[in-house]
C-alpha cells in the first residue's frame, strides 16, 4: 500500500481541479431546467471511469442518465456496488453565497461549491481510489462495479427502474455508499441507520378569489387560517406526532442503543452555538441524538397563503398551502402513514375549502447489521485513512435507494460518509473539507484491499 498512498499524495492537486471541474457543471435535478448540465455531468463522470479502462456506459432511463462501469471480476473476492450520485439541489437563496455555487472556491481548508459534499466530492472518493489501484499495482483487488445516478434529489426514480431490470448485471456483495457524515472533525463514523420518509403537499382553495378581510371575514372561511390550524393537529406541544396509530410500528430505541449514544462526545451547547439556536426541542422523554437519529419526526418543509410583502395588507386569501414530512424510523410503513394522514386530515378540512393532499415521496427507514466482515473492513480502513477507527452513528436523513438494494439485490449497504454535519447541504455556502476527501480517497483505497481479503463464494 506504500507505493498507492506515495501515489496518493502525489495527485492531490490534480485531484481537487478534477472536483473542481465536475462542481462547474450546474446539474441540479429539482426542476427540469438543467437537462443539459445534468446530461454533462453525467457524461463527465463516464469518462472518469472510461479513463480507467472500466466498461462503462451512461444508460438513458426514465428519468436521467445513469452512469454505469465495472472493472474485471477477482476469483474469490466480493463484488462491491458503489453508489453515489452527480445531481445537485437548487443553489437558491443565492445571494447568501459568499462565492458563487458554480464557481469552486477554496477557503479555509475547504472547497466552497454547491454538490461539493452532496454528493460529487464524496462520490469522487471512489473513483480517484480505483485510479490510484489501476495506476500503481495495475488492478483492483475487488471487483467494482459504479452505479452513479443524476436524481437522487428527487427521488431516484430513473435508477430504480433499473435496478429491478438488471439485478443480474448488479448482483454484489456489499454497497458502498459515501453521502452522510463523519460524527464531528477528527471522529470519523459509520453510519448504520438512516430515517424514511413520508412527503406531502397540502393545497387548501376557498373563495374564488382574495376577498376583503373586514367585509369578508368571519363569514368564509380562511385557507389559511384551516391550514394552520390542520397542521398544528399534527403535533402535540410535547412533540408527539398525532397521527392515529403513527406510533404503530416504531422499533423502540433498546438500552443498549441509548447507551451507545449517551457515551458519543456530543456536546449540546456547542451543537446550539454552531446552528445559531438558544434552545433545543422535541419529543419529550429522548435526547437530542435519540430524536435527530432514532425517533420519528414531522416538520413542515414550507409554507404559503396571502400577503407576503412589505406593509400590511387586509386580505383573506384565497388558497394557502404547505409541504411538510415525516421522517420515520424502522418498521414505520409510508403507506400506512399515507392512509393514516389522510383519514386524519379529511375530517379536519373546515366548511367552505377545498382539500388537496400530494403524496410525494417515501421510504422506509434502515438499520443495517454491524456485525458482518464488511463492516469490520471498513473500520479497518477508515482507522488506516484517518487515523482514527470511527464511531458507530445513526443519522436523520433518508438514502431510498438503500432500501432498494436490500430489496432488489438482497445486500446490505457500507455507509461511509466523508462529510461534516455544518457542510451546508442542501443550502447557502456548501462545502467539503479537501483533508476530508484526501482523507475518504485513502480510506477507499485501503477499503478495496480489506474487502479483497475477505473470501466469498464464487457466483455462478
Ligand atoms: N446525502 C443526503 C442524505 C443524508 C443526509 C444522509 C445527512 C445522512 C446524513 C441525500 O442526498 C439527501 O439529501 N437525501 C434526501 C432524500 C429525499 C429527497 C428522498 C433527504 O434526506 O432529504
Ligand atoms: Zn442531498
């Protein structure tokens, strides 16, 4: 490994422009605008692992492009699936960005972009890792097999059509996914359990068009007054959600698992400090890291109805609306929770309004088991890459497609994310550490040589 991690530091720069080049390209996937920028970046990542000598395509799907390489299959040794993705969020608000989204800029140790953490710093890892192997020992010592799709922010429609249509073609043993976090700066993690989701859209239509609050008001009914008062059904004031029967089926947290968190060094004033919050809540009875990891949750992602401008304007508007979601934890079922919220919400819907509930998107939550070799792997070779064997974490965000390959392929997923939890994903002034991902980059490379060490039976 000597001469791979000599190689290592050697690329460095080559590697971060390379990172740079891939964060210019505008390929945000929320609303169709970008279907040229999508389609290069797309293209931009095929030719990375092209470069390679992979056997590599970029598939058209029903949705966007999927990158598709695989290098040659190793005699005895697993099949690895890395997964990742090349799509962005919108960049929006984007005058809160001290450099501009598309305009990589180095600062402070970090690279400033949006995606530069969300995914394709992280995703890189993977590739400039399988450089390194190719460049210097000549193969890799696992088979990879690259599934790097372009809608992973909205839903990841495309690639899941195709997982169900090649299974064969995508068989493996183990998932690698870099896309979450480290535990803070210097404890690198694991993550083995990540939320699910339930998505909604709320549209509520009264009269036929604004009206005077003091001629009309008292009289018809406000939409947006019936649209706070239906949200605020949702949930207790001790933060209990109140959807009949949402508690169902939530695995609850065992002691032992509640020990493990209480013992992480997670310091609760500091966590307010760096968001800019003086008080913390949520469900009663948990702690913070229990409610961000292991408990359910409901929050309104956003909301809309009458005058939003300067001044005051007495107006009863005419429609009001607001997209909001739950995060869900194991066993919780989205389409339950889907029926449940609507036989909820119905009756609540006042006299004189029109009700629109859009089910968007969902997924169920994961735990993945800590107790396999390919776990043990690769703590081994994030202790090897940073110096530090990791914490075992859960987190509150939501990867769907981590359900699918259990579904689909029957094989449980790595999560090992390079990032930190003050990156700025999926808002103003992105970033990603570049000793984090000169970091990850290392810690791939020792990856693929521990999971070559591990024996699996040959596939037919
Ligand atoms: N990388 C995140 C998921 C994530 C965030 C994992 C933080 C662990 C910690 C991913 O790109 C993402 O944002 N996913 C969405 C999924 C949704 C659109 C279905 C999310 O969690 O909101
Ligand atoms: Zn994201």
């Amino acid at each position: 490994m000597a001469e791979l991690d000599r190689y290592l530091v050697e690329q460095r720069e080559r590697f971060e422009d390379e990172l740079c080049e891939l964060l210019r390209i505008a390929s945000v996937s929320t609303d169709g605008q970008h279907a040229a920028e999508i389609r290069q970046a797309g293209e931009w990542v095929a030719a990375q692992l092209r470069g390679l000598g992979l056997a590599t395509e970029l598939i058209d799907t029903s949705g966007n492009p999927v990158v598709y390489a695989q290098s040659a299959p190793v005699a005895g040794a697993p099949v690895v699936l890395v997964y990742g993705h090349y799509d962005v969020q919108p960049p929006d608000p984007l005058g809160e960005w001290i450099s501009p989204p598309f305009e990589p800029t180095r600062r402070n140790g970090n690279l400033y972009a949006r995606g530069a953490t969300d995914d394709k710093g992280q995703m890189l890892t993977h590739i400039k890792s399988a450089e390194a192997w190719i460049r210097t020992v000549g193969r890799l010592p696992v088979q990879l097999k690259f599934l790097i799709e372009g809608e992973e922010e909205v839903g990841s429609r495309g690639v899941t059509d195709l997982i169900g249509q090649e299974a064969e073609r995508l068989a493996c043993d183990v998932v690698v996914i870099s896309d979450s976090c480290q535990f803070g700066p210097g404890q690198p993690a694991i993550t083995y359990g990540l939320k699910g989701l339930a998505y909604f859209e709320l549209r509520l239509t009264g009269p036929r068009q604004d009206l005077h609050s003091g001629t009309f008001g008292g009289a018809v009914t406000n939409p947006a007054n019936g649209l706070t008062r239906m949200l605020a059904s949702l949930i207790n004031d001790v933060g209990r959600v109140q959807v009949p029967g949402f508690y169902d089926d939530v695995v609850p947290l065992s002691d032992r698992e509640r020990q493990q968190f209480a013992s992480l060094p997670f310091d609760e004033s500091v966590f307010m400090q760096r968001l800019g919050v003086q008080g913390l809540a949520g469900e009663q009875g948990y702690t913070t890291l229990e409610r961000r990891w292991a408990r359910p949750t409901f929050d309104i992602n956003g909301i809309w109805g009458g005058y939003q401008g300067a001044g005051s304007k007495t107006v009863l508007p005419a429609r009001a609306g607001a997209k909001f979601s739950f995060r869900l934890v194991p066993d919780q079922d989205p389409d339950k929770i889907r029926r449940a919220l609507r036989e909820h919400l119905e009756p609540l819907c006042p006299p004189g309004i029109q009700m629109e509930l859009i089910d968007m998107h969902g997924a169920r939550g994961i735990v993945v088991p800590l107790d396999s070799p390919f776990m043990q792997a690769a703590a081994t070779a994030i202790e090897q890459g940073f110096g530090r064997p990791p914490v075992f974490i859960r987190e509150g965000g939501s990867i769907p497609i981590v359900n699918v390959f259990h579904e689909l392929l029957g094989v449980d997923t790595l999560l090992l994310g390079w990032g930190q939890d003050d990156d700025n994903t999926h808002s103003p002034n992105e970033k990603f550490s570049l000793a984090d991902f000169h970091r990850g980059i290392r810690t791939s490379a020792h990856l693929w040589h521990a999971l070559g060490k591990i024996e699996v039976e040959q596939r037919a």
